[in-house]
C-alpha cells in the first residue's frame, strides 16, 4: 500500500463525517473534526472517479486500516482487475485504486484517476 497523501486533519473523530457525493467523474469526500474555533471541514477529490464503496468498521480488514489518517493506493488491485475482467466498456488505464480509513466509521474506497485537497 502506497501512501498518496497525509491528511491534514485525523480521520478519528468525526461527528458528521464522512460525507460522500460521487457524480460520474467526480467523487467529493468531506470530513469534520474540531479545533479550537469549532468544527473544521476537510474535503478530498477524487477526479476521474468511476465507482466507490464503503466497508464498515466492523468488516475493515488490517489492510485497510493502513490508510488512517492518510489516502493511499492499493496496487495490485484486485478489484479493478475484476472490473476490467467483466466491464462491457474499457476502464481507463489511470484508474488507480485508493482508501481512506475513517476511525470508529470504516473504510471508504475510490477507483479514480487522482486525488487531491481541495
């Protein structure tokens, strides 16, 4: 597993998030923590974006809990040699598979071409 970004903000404690909005192309992942001046927001892209899922807590495996705190690739990927074996149209070769672990919540993952703050 390849870490692809530290996040600025834990993932740990979230009281509202994660909070997900995927629009083809376009996956958009908010998550709240607090400071000293109350309720911060973190949002994360995922351009490129063609599917999602989320596995929670409970199910995570250790694997997964490896991208705590942080957005990192999983390579080789499993499930996109899956989707690329059964896809009627061609997965985009830039697809790469990544995770963010959510403490107490689960695991969210993206198949994307990049991620990035916003």
């Amino acid at each position: 597993m390849e870490m692809i970004i530290k996040l600025p903000v834990s993932t740990a404690e979230c009281e509202e998030g994660p909070i997900v909005n995927f629009n083809p192309g376009n996956c958009f992942v908010r998550y709240d923590s607090e400071d000293e001046t109350g309720t911060v927001w973190t949002e994360v892209h995922f351009s490129g974006a063609v599917a999602i899922r989320f596995t929670p807590d409970r199910f995570v495996t250790e694997e997964m809990v490896v991208a705590y705190g942080k957005v990192c690739a999983q390579n080789p990927s499993s499930w996109i040699s899956s989707l690329r074996s059964h896809a009627q149209h061609r997965l985009p070769d830039s697809v790469r598979h990544f995770l963010v672990y959510f403490d107490h919540q689960g695991c969210l993952e993206v198949l994307a071409s990049n991620v990035r703050l916003k």
